[in-house]
C-alpha cells in the first residue's frame, strides 16, 4: 500500500490527508479533486480558500455552514451589496475567520464577479486548467504551485483580485478539479 495512502475504517483507501475526521472523508470522497463549474460555486471556493491561508482546510470545512449563512450563500451580487456595518457584523461572529482584510477581500471580489458577464469566472478559472496533470504517486509529488496557478493569480490579480496568490489557487485548482491530486492507491485515483 502507498504510504501516503490510508485504510479508513470502512475499509477503502484514500488519502492519507484525510484521516478518520467524518467531515474530512466526506469531502475527500464527494468534493475533492471533483469538477466544480459555476461563478457562485467558484466565488465560494475563491472566497474560502482565500480564508484558509494560513488556517487548516478543516477548519474551513467546519465552519463552512456559518460563512455560508453570513456571506449569503456567496451569492456574488448579494455580497457586493455589504458594506461597512457588514463588514462590522461579519468581524463580530466566532462562527467564522474575524479577519478583517478577508472579509474586504470577498467583498471586493465579489463586486468584481457581479461585473462579470455570467459565466465569465468559470470560463476564466477554466481557461487556466492543464490540458495534462500526471497522477501523483505520494504527496512529495504534489507540486504548492504550479505555471498555470501563477498566471491564475496573475489574470485574478490584474483584474484586481485579492487573497488570490498561487498557491492557494493551486488548492482551489485542487478543490475544484481542475486538477486531480488523488495518489496513486487512493480509491478516486
């Protein structure tokens, strides 16, 4: 068996990432690595990815239903609407990441994608996709970044993105499959 792969107790190889956390082998089995299309559905993997940095995704994961519920289900036009007193009542709910600059920075984005034609930020995020992605036998394989994340970051960016750096558009490239990082032995390999 691949080491960076583990028996869960159902008895199915994945991930070792994924340990025995329920929430964790949920996503791991159902949303990771699956293809994600959608302005909304990728504005929220935008916007939660963004609030990963420097956090672990499983904490994002947990409080997933809170920043949906505060952020309008990351409806983009519904959140380019908010303004200073909700930025006030986002920094006061423990159910999600009190950081001021990422809550500007989805506010900001999202008043980017409600300019956007629909459609035009799954075209985008798509276009950036690798025709090619070799299968990673370990995790050591799994590159932080990749050419086609920094030119993602870059496009997001001069278009006046935030929280966009590579590397975390290289998760959401991950998350949203546009690529696929399941190793070698895991079941979604």
């Amino acid at each position: 068996m691949n080491p960076d792969t583990r028996l869960g107790a159902d008895g199915v190889a994945r991930c070792a990432w994924a340990g025995d956390d329920p929430e964790y082998v949920r996503y791991h089995d159902e949303e990771w690595g699956r293809p994600l299309h959608g302005d909304r559905a990728l504005f929220e993997k935008m916007s939660l990815e963004g609030f990963q940095a420097g956090l672990s995704w499983i904490t994002i994961l947990r409080k997933r239903p809170r920043f949906r519920e505060v952020f309008a289900g990351f409806e983009p036009v519904a959140v380019a609407s908010f303004d200073d007193a909700d930025v006030e009542r986002l920094l006061a709910d423990a159910g999600i990441i009190r950081n001021r600059a990422k809550i500007l920075a989805v506010i900001g984005n999202a008043r980017l994608v409600a300019e956007m034609a629909p459609g035009e930020l799954d075209a985008l995020m798509w276009s950036f996709a690798p025709q090619q992605h070799p299968r990673p036998s370990t995790f050591a394989e799994v590159p932080a970044t990749t050419p086609e994340s920094v030119a993602l970051s870059k496009e997001l960016r001069r278009r006046g993105f935030r929280f966009v750096g590579p590397t975390t558009m290289y998760a959401l490239m991950q998350s949203a499959g546009m690529v696929d990082d399941h190793v070698v032995g895991c079941w979604r390999a």
